[in-house]
C-alpha cells in the first residue's frame, strides 16, 4: 500500500517516540486514516500509536472530539480554529502525549476561492502546550496527492512534536 521510503519513515517515527517515551494520536479529515494506517504498517507500532480518530463529518468532530459544533459553523471545517479545537480534543479523549490533526479540502470539488482545493489545516499539541497550527496551501494537485502530501506534512509535525 505504501512505498519503501514512505515506510522508512513511519519505521523512523516510531523508533524515535519509542526512545522518547512518548505516545501520540491523530485525528484526520481529508486524510481519512492515511497516518494512522501508515504508522500502524510498522510492526511494533502499538507502543507508541495509541489511537486514530477519523473524523470526516462535522457531526464527528463534534461527537468523537468535543469540537464546538458554533465552532464549525462560524468558521468552517476546514480552518486554523477547528484545527487546534481538533488537536485538544484529541488530548482530552485520549491518554496521548502528542496529539496530530488535518483537516483540508483534497478535491476536486468543495473548494471555493477562500478556501481552494488543496488547503490544510495541521495541528498539532504536546499534553500540557497550546495547539500550534500550520497551514498548507498545496493547490489542485489532485486528490491522492493532495492527500498524500498531507500525510507527508503530519508525519514532519509529529517528528518535530517528538525532539
């Protein structure tokens, strides 16, 4: 499913939480599980991948992650807001030490000029530390890749979580 450096590089994320002694969790919208499927390809993962949330919906963020649903609604899913609101909730909902969310627009459709296919918003959070956001503007690149890069993105966030 996925190709050998794609792998290398979950082997190595999971290898340098193992020696940190640290746990993480994802919560992925327009990945749909693509980070957590990644990380769990690599045997032993367990003890460092506690758990994965995907929630496409809004009715699942709300519901799985405690994300306000007034939240959503003023300021759109796909946002820098709903992003950390995701990553804390990963935390309240979970023993996690570092959270990682994504939510985006991969296409093709659903993408409008103030928000175009190919945004992503990140977040990511340390148990005790405020969700800091990225946001990545990948363009039309297609859905896979949209998604694909995305994936990429969550993997360096959790790697700089980690150090």
């Amino acid at each position: 499913m996925f190709g050998d450096p794609l792998l290398a590089r979950a082997a190595g994320l999971v290898a340098l939480y193992r020696e940190s002694s640290l746990t993480f969790a994802s919560a992925e919208s327009c990945t749909g599980g693509l980070i957590a499927a990644l990380v769990t390809a690599i045997p032993g993962s367990s003890d460092v991948f506690e758990r994965g949330f995907v929630t496409y919906s809004n009715s699942a963020k709300a519901e799985s992650l405690g994300v306000e649903a007034a939240l959503i609604e003023r300021v759109g899913a796909v946002s820098a807001d709903v992003a950390a609101a995701m990553a804390a909730g990963i935390l309240t909902h979970s023993p996690a030490d570092v959270a990682l969310s994504v939510t985006g627009i991969a296409g093709p459709g659903g993408g409008s000029p103030a928000k175009p296919v190919g945004l992503v918003f990140f977040g990511c959070a340390r148990r005790g530390a405020e969700p800091k956001v990225l946001e990545q503007r990948f363009g039309d690149l297609g859905r896979n890749e949209v998604r694909m890069a995305s994936v990429l993105v969550g993997l360096d966030l959790l790697e700089a979580a980690a150090r």
